[in-house]
C-alpha cells in the first residue's frame, strides 16, 4: 500500500514536471499541441493525487500502522469519521492535500478557460505546473506521508484538540481558499510571461481570486468558532501568528478584489495589482513557512520538520520570479489613464488598498520584528494582541468608514453637492444611532461608539444604495417592488453581491466589538447547590456526570442557568479525557439567546475531588452577529459569483466603449 | 472629503488606543492580563492557566494593592521575565520601530498617492484625452482588432 | 507635448524626476523582500543550534556547551560556565513552579555532596520564574549548589530546553556528553550519565 502510494506521488511529480517543462518549451515556441498536452498533463496529475489520498485515506480506515503517518495520528479507538478526516491532522498529510487541491483548483480552472490559456495567456499551465512541482516534490523527497516502519499494535492517536467536528471542514475549506490563490497569482503571472496585460487575465480570474477568498473568509470564521467552542476561554481570535497567517492573504485578496475593478473599468492600475496578487500569494507561502517551520512561538504547535529551508527557497523564487517579471513588463504595463480626482469611485478603491494592504503588512512585520530584535539585539520579545488591536482601530475604523462613503461616490469625480446628497441619510442615520448609542451607555467605550457609529453609517449606505436602485427599477416599469428587487440584484450581481459582502463585514465588526469591549465574566469557587451570577445571568451548580465512551470519557458539571429569574434550562459544561491520547480537553457549555445575538459561556476550570467546581462565566453580547456574518458573507459571494450571461455581454460591451470602437458582439 | 474623513477617523483612532492617565496610577488586574504574556505558553495571561500564570496573576494582584503604578508593575515583570512577557513592545528605543514603520509607512504612500494625484489631476484635459481611451491604442489598428475578437470569443 | 511621442515617454519628458522614483520606490521594496528573507533564513539557522546540540549528541558527538554568564541565586556576582572548566558540570534547568522539579531537586544535592565540589559542580538554572520564589525553592531544599536566573529564557533556548525539568551533563573541557535528559532525572539516569561525564 505505501509502496503504491509512494509510485503514485512519484508519478504525480513527473506529470507536473512534464507540464513545467513542455508547457514552457510550448509557450515559447508557440505549439499549442505540445500545450495542450501540458494542460491534460496537469489534469491527469490531479487525478493521480486523487488515488494517492485516496490510498493514504484506506490505510487509515484500515488502520494500517505500518505507516507512520497513520500510526502517530490515528488509533483504533478513534471514530470513523475522524479517521477519514486523519488525512489532515499532520504535516504530510497536510501537505498531500494541499497537491491535491492545487492539482484540483487548477485543473479545473486550466479546463475552464482553456482557449484562454492555450490561445492567450499559454504561460498559465506551465506557472501552475511549477508551482504544482515544487509542492509534488516536498511529499516525494521531504516529507513523505508514506514512509513505513515496523507496525505497533496501536496508534498514537489523534491530538485530542482536532477531535472535533470542525476539524473535519476547517482544515479542507482553508487550503481551498489559501491554494485557489494560486490560479489568479498564476494567470496574471502567465498575463506577465506572455506579454498580453491587458484585462482579459483579469476578467478570467475574478472568479477564482472570489472563490478563494469566500473558502478562505469562511474557514477563518469557522477557525475562530471552533476556538470559541473547543479551547474554552471565551474569545475566538487570539492575533496568534497561525491565525494571522491566514487573515494576512485574505485582506490582500480583498484589496486585489476591489482593485481588479478599477482596472476592469479604468484600465488603472495595471502594475499595482500584479504586485498586489503576487503579494497576496507570497503571503499564503509565508504564512505557511511561518507556521510550519519553527521559526516562531505559537500556541498552535505543529509538528517541528525540515520543510522550512524548502518553504524559504520557494518564496525566494516566487518572490525573485514575480518582481522581475514585473519589472522586465513595465513598460508594457503602464497606462496613462490616471485618477482624476481624490474624491472618486477609484480614489475610495485607492484607499481601501492602501488600508488593507497596509494591514496585511502590518501584520507581517508583526510577525517578523521579534525574529529582527532577537538578530539584531539578541533580545526577544513579543508582539502580541494589544499591538495588533491597536493597528485594527488605526486601519479598521477608517476602512468601516471607507466602505460607507466608497459606493455612494461617482466613478471618475464626485462633485460636492452630489456626494453630499448621498452621504445625508447615512450620515443622519449614523448620528442618530451615535447619539442613542451615548444614551445607552455605550460611551464607555469610545473605540466601540466608533466603531459603532461608522458601522451604522456604512449599512445605512448599503440600504440607500438598494432602496434608490430598486425605486429606479420600478420606474422603469417593473410593476412590483419585490420585481423590481429582483431584477435589480439580478441585474447586476456582483454591485449587489458586494454590497451584501459589506453588509456581512458591518456585521462582523458589529459582533466583534460587542463581544471584545462589552463583554462580562467572573469565576468562582462554587459547591453543589451553590450559584454565581454575571450581568442578569446566574448558574446554579447541580452536580457532575460522568458518561464513558470507547474514545474518551466526559466529566460533565451541571448547571441551572437563568436570565433575571427566568430558567434558561440546564447547561453543561466539564471536561473530556482521552484516553488514548492521555489528554484533558474543555467542553464549554453555551448558551445562546439568538433574539439578542448574545452568549453565555461556562467553563469549568477545575473540578476537585469534594465535588466543589471553579466555574467561569463570561457574557459574550453580540458575538453571534460574528456566525450570522458568515452567513451574509457566503451569500453575498454567492450572488456575485453566479454565472450571469447578460453581465458578460454588458462587460465586452463596456470594454469596447472604453476603447472607443464599435462592439464585436451584438 | 473621505481624505479629511479617513485622516479625522485615524487621528481620532490615536486619541483613544493609548491608556488614560487614570488606569496608570490604578490599573487593575484585568488590564494587565490583557497586556502581559504567559512566558512558557505564548499567549496572553488572561488566556492562560499555566502555573507561572497564576503566579504572575498572584503577583500583579499584590502589586496593586501595594499601591504600584502600571508602568512599575511591568517594569518590575520585565526585570523578572525579560521583554517577552510585554505582550506588546514599549514605544520607545529600538522597539518604537515596530510601531512607527506601519504608521510611517501609511502615511508615506498616502503622501505618494496624494502627490501624484495632485500633478495628475492639474494635467491639462487636452493632454489627458487621448490617454483615456489608452488600453490598446499604442497598439497597431489590426493587431486591436484581433485582440477584440478574441475578447469577443471568450464571451460565448 | 507632441502627439507622436509614446505616453510613456511623454510622462518622463514632463516630470524627469518620476523615473528616479519609482526606481527608487523598486529598490526599497525588493531590498526589504529580500531583507526579511535573509532574517528568517538566519533565524532558520540559528534556531536549529539548539536542536543541532541535540542531533550531535544523538549522533555520538560531544559538541562544546554554549557558553553564558547569569546573575546567580544563592550568593553573589555572575557566574559564568567556561570559568568552571576542569570540574564536571551538571545544567539542571528548572523553575519554582515545576512539580517534578521539586522531587529532583534532592537528587540534586546528594549528588553534590557526594562527589565535593572539586570534581563536580551541579548549576542550577532557574527561567520563567520569580527570583524570590526560586530565593524560597532554594531554601526550603537546602541547595548549596549554585543556581543562575535565566532571565528572559535565552540560555535555555540555546540549549533547546523546551520544558522544564531539563539536564545536560558537561565534561572537564567543557563538551556536552551522555544524554540530554528531557522531564526529572532517575537516579539511575543521573549515576550513567555522571559515570560517563567523570570518565573523560
């Protein structure tokens, strides 16, 4: 079984390295057979990878010990639906699914386009093929997921924190989004290589740099809500370098998403977003070197390996192969239609980048400079949450701002009297909610009333928006509001899919300031039939329950909660001890009051051996808002991506009039 | 007018981050667990149940009530622990560079931008026009077309 | 400006200074790409010094022990390791709050009174610890062997302590021998290791 795994993998890279190599040979010489070649190459490649997950994913349902990979992360005790997920709870196995959906998104994506990457842009299979290469390489050379070894009776086990239920979609949704990254990095650097910049490498990848970023947006959400429910002290996002590797690509690909826009539209910022791709995908590398390699203290503790010298050198070649591709295309790049205001539709889409990707960087250089002092002054220090949460106001508030004023600005130059038109009602709006806010008691908090006004103008902005669109579309002659709704968001999706993106964000900094400036707890040492009581909520501890299992056996305490004298029911909250593992895992008990989008956490930190348990609650108001967002998030996305045949014909037809001709397509 | 929007909201941001003068003199315990790192296990106090982090926790809590200021409670954190239990660096010397490069760097391209959007916006319009239907036009008449109808054949 | 000119051109003619920019502007940001790559590739290398320590033993080497000077515990002054070369030093890394450093300790200082402090030195080291709760550590087991404060933990990190108990064993001229004792000493763990320490 590992020797057929191991063939495979071997096959995987000789398919990848036929399509680099043929690919570049091909796209030099012009021979689209030999691309063709390349491309069903590339596909097959996928298809083999298939089979060796496949196989590694067997010879964990069979348990077969004699490879390591299955013995140091599965044992016979663990549940089945774990032991498929086992492929991705080590660093090899991680790493075969990262091929795999490398090999997947990019099939697909070459099958996709394919008269646009044999015709156009023929340096597209050869980039993916390389960069497919390298990651066929380290699971062949470096780090095999099929190395054997004399077969123990047992396994290890499963790190008792992935045994999880979000561990089965987290991992999988994360590597779509961080790897679909690859297919825009690799068209745009294909665009570079063939020397055809103009938007059609744009328009090809929009749907992927949009499918990316939704899985990778999801997955970090899902990340935060896994450690909120399994880690157990009540926060969701700690600024861990593991968890900014992932937020790090993310807000670049956002900023390369509004960006593209204007290029689209404007035919600006050609160069900029070439550096902005390369950007965003050297920081998915990064982010992985960082977290795999060692190099820097986390609380997430990966495996420690030798990929971190591989990981280095390829960011070297990425990093050294995109800027002079850039560089050697500059003259080709460069565009004279420039911004023709500072208060425009562009300048807005200038500024956001400049936010975002100032952020992104930020958090970088957060990552690094205690690696710099520690070079440079032998002193270690750390860089942790106050620093980064004082950077999220800086560049956050402003950007919350931003996205209420950017889309109520006019393309090219917003005159006064027009922006101020369109800024009352969401200005009105958001100093009434400021002023009610203050009457609440909000202001005990000025960051938070901030954060909260902005917040109201920006959703109000997004309202306005629909409301003047949908009354513009029943004049025109739908005869129902509801019709007149649909056709507009129909009309053009991705407006009205983006803006119901920006409504998700407004959510989420909605959620994540109520839950991290107003939020409440208190632990206390509590006896049975003892209770405790936190901001109206109060628990009284009833007694613990032991229930055992072939995994794991669960202490639960429990506890009778109420909301002012109301009974909310019994919730239960203890621990979990695995046995095979040899590991104490939290299992928080939750609460949650929709209607409030607000949360009660119990932890039991410790219980004792007289039955006496010291229990923390924390009062978590609005952090549901933060789950709903991802909801509003994916279906934002969803209605930006859907295939729209008439936003097609209006895009050639808009391009056409830009450059001033007569259209091709009726 | 989002430029004087973004520069009020940013300046306003720098007002709030730093601590007021009164949890200086008293912090709380709180407070400080929010800014002081676990030393063995790389996350915050509040966060951790480490043993070292009840110590510390324990510590902070006598601090207080001997009367002592913030600033001394990490001084003295520091003198025991290293930089490392800061979970932020102090905005001075060399670690000041860890804050300042962001900021500066902010500021600095929003200078660039600002600045050749001025020089482009005085640009005169005749001089402008024909680079607003730019795109292709450098391009020779046939090779434009061609182009268009490859464009036009991938929106089938 | 002459229509005939390319607009690129035509940019430089009118603002010659914007060409020195954006070179500039190139140089700055590939200069600070490959900065941060070069940082991360020492600190690839110098991270694995602790861990190359461990590889050596491993592999049947004696590799010399980093050498450091730390404020001590128990007495006063500096003390520094190369200054004990030619008596057999045992490292102990500890902290107040260990729970098995506390049945390791006694071990310890049987081992020093035994063998007298002219053949065998045992140097505690305390990190990620309050001194006044080593200061009480140290008195409450009666240590007379000298115990350092590591502060901020940069010798235990160069030498790749990941936990705390943690022992090395260095011979007379100052190399890493035995075993890398990773969690509280056996007594038996402790009379190999010594045996193999005093023998050279």
């Amino acid at each position: 079984m590992a020797f057929f795994g191991q063939a495979v993998l071997l096959l995987v890279l000789g398919l990848l390295g036929y399509a680099t190599v043929a690919g570049s040979y091909a796209a030099v010489r012009g021979r689209r057979r030999l691309l063709s070649s390349a491309v069903n190459a590339f596909v097959s490649a996928f298809a083999c990878t298939v089979l060796a997950a496949g196989t590694l994913v067997l010879a964990f349902v069979r348990n077969d010990f004699a490879l390591s990979y299955v013995a140091n992360h599965s044992s016979r005790q663990l549940p089945l639906a774990y032991t498929l997920a086992a492929l991705w709870s080590g660093q090899e196995g991680s790493l075969l699914l990262w091929l795999l959906v490398l090999t997947g998104v990019g099939a697909a994506a070459l099958l996709l386009n394919r008269r646009l990457v044999i015709d156009v842009l023929p340096w597209t299979a050869p980039i993916l093929g390389g960069i497919g290469a390298y990651f066929a390489f380290i699971p062949n050379a470096v780090a095999s997921p099929f190395a054997t070894q004399t077969a123990p009776p047992n396994g290890l086990g499963m790190n008792a924190s992935l045994q999880n239920p979000y561990m089965m979609i987290h991992p999988p949704l994360l590597y779509l989004g961080y790897v679909g990254l690859t297919v825009p990095f690799a068209f745009a650097m294909a665009a570079l290589a063939s020397r055809r910049v103009d938007e059609r490498w744009v328009v090809a990848s929009r749907r992927w740099t949009l499918f990316s970023w939704t899985f990778l947006g999801v997955a970090i959400l899902l990340g935060a809500k896994w450690a909120y429910e399994s880690i157990g002290w009540g926060g969701y996002y700690a600024w861990d370098p593991v968890e900014n590797a992932a937020l790090m690509p993310w807000l670049a690909a956002t900023a390369f998403l509004h960006s593209v826009m204007v290029q689209e539209k404007k035919k600006m910022l050609r160069v900029w977003n070439v550096v902005l791709i390369a950007l965003t995908f050297s920081l998915t590398l990064f982010g992985t070197f960082l977290t795999r390699s060692g190099v820097i203290n986390s609380i997430h503790s990966f495996s420690q390996s030798s990929i971190g010298g591989w990981f280095l050198a390829f960011i070297a070649v990425v990093a050294a192969g995109s800027a002079f591709l850039i560089i050697s295309r500059l003259s080709i790049l460069r565009t004279s239609t420039r911004l023709e205001s500072l208060a425009s539709r562009e300048a807005a889409f200038l500024y956001n980048n400049l936010l975002l990707v100032a952020f992104a960087l930020t958090m970088l250089w957060g990552a690094a400079f205690p690696l710099l002092s520690q070079a440079l002054r032998g002193v270690s220090i750390s860089i942790g949450p106050p620093y980064y949460n004082f950077f999220l106001r800086i560049f956050g508030l402003p950007l919350l701002l931003l996205m209420g004023i950017g889309p109520l600005l006019a393309w090219r130059r917003a005159s006064l009297r027009s922006l101020a038109r369109a800024v009352s009602w969401p200005l009105l709006f958001a100093l009434l909610v400021g002023a009610m806010l203050v009457r609440a008691g909000a202001g005990s908090s000025l960051p938070g009333l901030v954060a909260y006004t902005f917040s109201a103008f920006a959703i109000a902005a997004v309202l306005v928006e629909f409301v003047r669109g949908t009354r513009a579309r029943k004049e025109l002659g739908d005869t129902t509001w509801a019709g007149a709704f649909t056709s507009l968001v129909s009309r053009n999706r991705r407006r009205y899919g983006g803006y119901v993106s920006h409504a998700a964000v407004v959510l989420l900094a909605i959620g994540v300031v109520g839950s991290s400036v107003y939020n409440s707890g208190r632990t206390a040492h509590l006896q049975p039939g003892q209770a405790m009581s936190v901001g109206g909520y109060s628990a009284t501890y009833l007694g613990t329950k032991l229930t055992r299992s072939a995994s794991h056996d669960a202490l639960r305490g429990q506890f009778e909660l109420s909301y002012r004298g109301k009974s909310m029911g019994i919730v239960e909250a203890g621990k979990n001890h695995y046995k095979v593992e040899q590991f104490f895992a939290n299992a928080v008990g939750i609460h949650t009051d929709w209607l409030r989008a607000e949360d009660v956490m119990l932890i039991g930190d410790q219980f004792d051996k007289d039955g006496s348990v010291f229990l923390k609650i924390a009062v978590n108001p609005l952090i549901d808002l933060i789950w709903i967002a991802g909801l509003v998030f994916l279906i934002g996305s969803v209605v930006a991506m859907w295939p729209d045949a008439r936003e097609k014909r209006q895009l050639a037809r808009r391009a056409l009039e830009i450059d001033g001709r007569r259209p091709v397509v009726a | 007018m989002s430029v004087r929007g973004l520069l009020l909201a940013a300046v306003l941001a720098l007002l709030l981050a730093p601590p007021t003068a009164a949890s200086e003199r008293h912090p709380t315990l709180a407070e400080l667990e929010h800014e002081v790192m676990c030393p063995t296990c790389h996350q915050l106090l509040e966060l951790s149940d480490a043993p070292i982090a009840d110590r510390i926790r324990a510590f902070i809590q006598a601090r207080i009530e001997a009367g002592d200021t913030k600033s001394e409670i990490k001084q003295r954190l520091v003198s025991e622990f290293g930089e490392a239990v800061l979970a932020a660096p102090p905005t001075r010397g060399f670690e000041l560079l860890a804050w300042l490069l962001p900021i500066l760097g902010l500021a600095g391209s929003g200078l660039v931008i600002a600045l050749l959007a001025w020089r482009w916006t005085r640009l005169k319009p005749e001089a402008a026009k024909p680079h607003l239907v730019n795109g292709f036009s450098e391009l020779d008449p046939k090779l434009a077309r061609r182009l268009d109808e490859e464009l036009a054949l991938l929106d089938r | 400006m002459s229509a005939a000119r390319t607009t690129a051109e035509a940019r430089v003619a009118r603002h010659p200074s914007s060409g020195k920019v954006r070179a500039a502007l190139q140089t700055v940001g590939l200069s600070l790409v490959a900065l941060l790559l070069v940082i991360l590739a020492m600190r690839l290398v110098s991270d694995s010094s602790g861990r190359r320590l461990d590889k050596a033993l491993a592999a049947g080497k004696s590799p010399a022990a980093p050498d450091f000077s730390l404020p001590r515990l128990n007495g006063d002054g500096r003390l520094r390791l190369s200054s004990l070369r030619g008596r057999t030093v045992v490292l102990n890394f500890w902290a107040s709050w260990c729970v098995p450093c506390k049945q390791e300790a006694p071990l310890l200082q049987a081992a020093t009174r035994r063998f007298g402090s002219a053949s065998l030195v045992v140097v505690g080291v305390d990190a990620q610890d309050f001194r006044s709760d080593a200061r009480r550590f140290i008195a409450r087991y009666g240590l007379t062997y000298p115990v350092v404060h590591d502060n901020g933990a940069s010798t235990a990190t160069h030498y790749n302590v990941t936990g705390f108990p943690e022992t090395w064993f260095i011979d007379r001229s100052g190399h890493l021998v035995g075993e890398h004792v990773k969690g509280p000493l056996t007594r038996r763990q402790l009379a190999e290791n010594l045996a193999i320490a005093l023998k050279r």
